[in-house]
C-alpha cells in the first residue's frame, strides 16, 4: 500500500476548464435544401415513369431534413413505386445506370421497408434488396 495516500493534490485540477462547456449540436437542417416536389413524383407515377420518379426521389431524397412527415411521405411513394417493377430484368437493367450514393441510399428505403412494412410485399422487398446487394457487390470488386 501507498504511504502518502491522504494526499489529495490531484484533485485540485479543474476537469471542467479543460473540455468544452457544453456540446454544440451542428445545424444540419437542410444543409442542401430538398428540391423534392411531391406532385411531380406523382404525375410521373400516374404517366407510368416509374424509373424517373424513383430517381427523382433519389436526386432530391430529404436526407438532412427533421421534418417527418415529409420523410413518411416520400417513403409511402418509394415503397409504392418499387412495387410497380414486375420482372427482375426491369430491375437489373435500372440499377445499371445508377451511381453508388443514389444505391446506398435505394438501400436504406428497402431497409426502412423491411423495418415499416406498408402495402408492398416482403417477396417484392426481398428481390430489390438481392438485386442491389449484388449490385453494390460489383461496384465494390
């Protein structure tokens, strides 16, 4: 055991003036404003351009954005729209013109999908999510 275990010398340091007072949360409201337009997706929808709709759901997805309600909104249309898609060639030959941001985040709503089960499948689900796992497989390798 320590001899000169009553010193309390240590404790004079003052842990509060060496960190940062307190945490400043960073704004990320919006940081790249969503130029999304819910009524465009659906006229897209409604005109049978189901591709185009996706993509453009992708492009302007409100990523940083804490409303919602607006982030349930473009969910319910995604989850409806890759229910359109009826053979997997369909599928196949639209993720061949995507990049991996609009992939990885095509992934995040078939997760989100699987987590929030709305009118769409589990099969239909299953198979965009084999299609962009191998997808994601082939960019990486």
């Amino acid at each position: 055991m320590a001899i000169n275990t009553g010193n309390t010398k240590f404790r004079m340091v003052n842990v509060d003036q060496l960190t940062e007072p307190t945490f400043q949360d960073e704004l990320t409201e919006d940081i790249k404003p969503s130029r999304l337009n819910i009524s465009e997706i659906n006229s897209l929808i409604s005109s049978g351009k189901s591709t185009d709709a996706i993509l453009n759901i992708l492009q302007n997805a409100p990523i940083n954005s804490k409303d919602q309600q607006t982030k349930d909104t473009v969910f319910k249309l995604m989850m409806r729209l890759l229910s359109q898609f009826k053979s997997n060639q369909n599928i196949d030959e639209f993720l061949s013109s995507m990049d991996q941001d609009k992939i990885d985040l095509l992934m995040k709503y078939i997760y989100r999908g699987f987590e929030q089960p709305q009118e769409i499948s589990c099969s239909t689900l299953l198979t965009w999510h084999e299609k962009v796992r191998l997808k994601i497989f082939m960019l990486i390798h």
